[in-house]
C-alpha cells in the first residue's frame, strides 16, 4: 500500500487528477450498474414470483389429491396426461408431504429438490399467506424459482377452498432464462461502465491540462527566472478573474515585482554606498600616505599639519563609521529582518531618552519639551535611532544659542527648529537616500538619517513629513499609530 502511495504520488499533477475523476467515476458507476443489476434481478424475480402465484392459484380437487397422495408418484412421465391433478404445463408440480416426501405429477418437468423450509409450509399453513419463494435446483441441478404454499383444496361444485392438512403445494419454473437475461444485463452494465471510466479519465486528463494551463505557466516563468534570473516576467491574467489560478497568479505577479523593486533598491544602495564612501576614503588615503611619506623620508611634517591630518584622519573615521553603521541600519530595515522584534513601546520614554543624547550633542542649546503618554508598536531600537536622528538634525541646524522644542500629544511627535529652514525646492528630496542639501554638504553626516527615519516610522505604521515653520526654521512631524495606554497582556 505504501508503494502504490508513493508511486500516485509521485505522478504529475495532472495525470493524479485524472487518476481522481476516473476513481469516482468508475465508484459512481459500478453504484449504479450494481444498483441497476439488482433492481432488474428484483423485479425479474418478482415477475416469476408472480407468474408461479397465478399458477399456484386454482385449488385441487379434494379427492383427486387423497388419491394422488396414496400413490404418490415419484418421477414425472412423457406424457401430456395427468393422473387427475390440475396439470401446469412446463411447470415443475409435485406435493410434499410433511416428512419431506415428494409426489411428483407426471406432466411435471422434473424433480424439485425439497429443503426444511417447504416442510415448515405444511406445519405453519395459516400463517404463510402466498407461500414461501425461493431459488432451488432440480434433481439435475439446474436453478429453479421455487414456490411452496399450502395446498388449496376443494369438495367440487361451488365449495369454498380450504387448506388440505399434512401436504403443501410446490410449484418451480427454469430460472435459465431469468439468469441469462441478467447475465446479458451485467455484461452490458460492465461494458457500459468501461467506456465510463476510460471517457472520464480521457475528459480528466483533458480537463486537467486545460485548468493546469496557468500553473504550466507558473512553472515555465519561475524556471525562467530560477535560469536567467530576469524578475521583469509577468503571467498575463485577465482582469475579470477572481479563480484560484488568477489570485496564484497575481500573487506570483506582485512576489516578482517586489523582488524586482527589492533588487533595484539594493543595486541602488550598493551604487550609492560606493559613491559616498569614494570620497572619505580618498580623502583618509591621501592623508596616511603623506604621514607615512613623511616617516619614510625622514621630512617631518610641522606640528600644526601634522596635528590638522591627525584631526582629519580622525574625523574622516568617524564619519566612515557612521556611514557604515547607517548602512547596516537601512539594509537591515530594507529586508524587513524586525518581525520578532517588533513590540509595544513607550513612545514617551524613547523621546525622552533621544532628548537625553541631543543635549549631550548640543549643550549650548534650549530644547524643551511636552510629552504625553502614547504607546505604539514598533523595533524599540529602531524607534529611538529615528528620533535621535531627527533631534540631530535640529541640533546640526540650530544657531548657536538657540532652542528647539519637541511635543508630543495623541501619537503625533512634533520637533521644531530655529535654523535656517529648507528651501521649498528641497522638500521633496529630504527622504531620499544620500541625498544632501547644497548647504549642507560641509557639515558631517551620510546622508542617510532621515531615509533611515522614514523607512523606520512606515514600518510602524506611521508617516513623517518635513515642513518650513512658520517664522523660520523647520517642522518634523511623526505620527504613528497607537493608544495612550499599553494594551492589556496576552496570556
């Protein structure tokens, strides 16, 4: 049985769906041909039932049997005459006596053989009613339909019948006919049922090819693109299908448009990353090479030079250093890899911790704030760098002296700057990756930060916008969604 499983299983799609529909079909019409067969054996039987009652019926005259009954004649005879009974043609007739014995009449055609139950005919004749019916054999063996019923016997006249006690009636009829027209029956039922079950399997098989035709299509693009890698391959669907095949379809439509959007970023990333990371590194190059110029030729450089590379060499590292950790940072946010790690977080505190590091970077600054309970759902982690990395801003941007304020009421935290704002041309890039305002690109920094808060905020839920404030300077706004109580712990 194992080995039939593992060998179905093994089979194409196709071919096991083929296989299905000719399994029930060949179920469903091996039910009805039995059903069928033993219906028309039914009513066949009925009808011999029936015709073996009417010959049943006439009674015997009352002396004719006493006299039949004392010689009781054990074979039948060539001969159209009887010995007094009601002759029945090609019937077989003979009375049975309660011991069992069998008077036979001479125009029977043979000898039926007589079983316990004909006896109990005799012993239970008024409560039988029709008789009892059943399949036998003659003494040759051939099948009969046998009826044994009491004896109706009569005085002659118009005396009403009554049951002769101590011998009951069997009459039996050839069943070879019945028998061969149901044989001819079961062979045309089962001929019939084999052309069923080859048409249902040959109309499965078509039938599986014509819905499998999409899924060879699926098979054909993913292999496709398993062999060139080439994500740019759609599976034409049309608009007005909602079928399984359609939503597969689509879905494998959307996985590799996402994986092409995915690559595109990444090749993006990786393009941008290569550019941003040219310039400090040529810059740090440059620099050790006229340090170790210097120790190599025995030319020392002045104090001050050397201090001012030393300085640059430091601070072209830190600036590598937050380069690669905001890189690591958006790939990281890139592949979605945060799942496990999302839970509710105190939005409060996590401002308040990213307030504690922006006066440490910005101590000649005035930063107040106003916050209010709220609780979201996000990378605890993330959230905070995001923050920080909105605070830092308003800290690189800020005149000396001047003050920032950050609230935070109902899910939506607002930081608002005094510096010199962003133009309204620059608004629409200030999100976009590496990218650095014209005024800027003297300051430190990757250009990466506010992607980096965006990707973050829209992976909680939430949107962040960038805005010139009323007066001058600039408006970051954070909203995500949330409630102001931490939701009740699940068990």
């Amino acid at each position: 049985m194992k080995n039939v499983v593992r060998r179905y299983r093994s089979l194409p799609l196709r071919a096991r769906l083929s296989l299905l529909v000719a399994a029930a079909v060949a179920f469903a019409v091996a039910a009805v041909s039995v059903s069928c067969w033993f219906v028309v054996q039914g009513k066949l039987y009925d009808e011999v039932d029936n015709d073996l009652q009417r010959a049943a019926a006439k009674p015997q005259r009352y002396d004719q049997v006493e006299a039949f009954l004392s010689t009781c004649p054990k074979e039948p005879k060539d001969t159209n005459t009887t010995n007094g009974l009601v002759g029945r043609g090609s019937y077989y007739f003979q009375l049975i006596k309660d011991d069992g014995t069998a008077c036979v009449d001479e125009s029977s055609q043979g000898t039926v053989k007589v079983t316990s139950s004909d006896t109990d005919v005799i012993e239970n004749a008024t409560k039988t009613g029709n008789g009892l019916a059943r399949n036998g054999t003659d003494a040759n063996g051939n099948a009969v339909r046998v009826l044994t019923t009491p004896l109706l016997v009569t005085e002659g006249g118009f005396s009403p019948p009554q049951i002769y006690p101590g011998a009951a009636l069997q009459i039996a009829i050839p069943l070879k006919n019945t028998q061969n027209t149901l044989n001819d029956l079961a062979l045309l039922l089962l001929l019939v049922s084999g052309i069923g079950v080859v048409g249902a399997g040959a109309t499965g098989l078509f039938v599986a090819r014509a819905a499998l035709r999409p899924v060879d299509k699926l098979t054909d693009a993913a292999e496709h693109i398993a062999r060139t890698e080439d994500l740019t391959i759609r599976i034409p669907v049309e608009e007005e299908a909602e079928d399984e095949i359609a939503r597969l379809s689509r879905s494998f439509n959307s996985m590799t448009s996402a994986l092409a959007n995915s690559r595109e970023l990444q090749q993006q990333l990786i393009a941008d990353a290569g550019h941003e990371l040219r310039t400090p590194l040529t810059s740090l190059r440059t620099n050790i090479e006229l340090l170790t110029r210097s120790e190599e030729t025995g030319r020392p450089i002045p104090a001050a030079d050397r201090k001012a590379l030393l300085a640059s060499v430091k601070a072209q590292m830190t600036e590598l250093s937050s380069l690669i950790g905001d890189l690591q940072e958006l790939s990281r946010t890139d592949t979605g890899q945060q799942g496990d790690r999302v839970q509710v977080v105190d939005f409060q505190d996590t401002v308040e911790s990213a307030l504690r590091r922006a006066r440490l970077r910005g101590p000649e600054l005035t930063i107040t704030a106003d916050l209010g309970p709220w609780y979201v759902r996000s990378e605890p982690a993330a959230l905070e760098r995001a923050i920080v990395n909105i605070l830092d801003n308003a800290v690189k941007f800020s005149p000396e002296g001047g003050s920032i304020e950050v609230a935070l009421a109902q899910g939506t935290l607002t930081v608002r700057d005094h510096g010199p704002g962003i133009p309204a041309d620059e608004l629409p890039h200030v999100f976009d990756r590496f990218w650095r305002s014209p005024s800027a690109r003297a300051l430190p920094g990757s250009g990466l930060g506010l992607s980096i808060v965006a990707r973050t905020v829209q992976q909680a839920g939430g949107e962040v916008t960038l805005t010139r404030a009323e007066g001058g300077g600039t408006l970051a706004t954070v909203r995500l969604p949330g409630a102001p109580t931490p939701p009740p712990e699940v068990p």
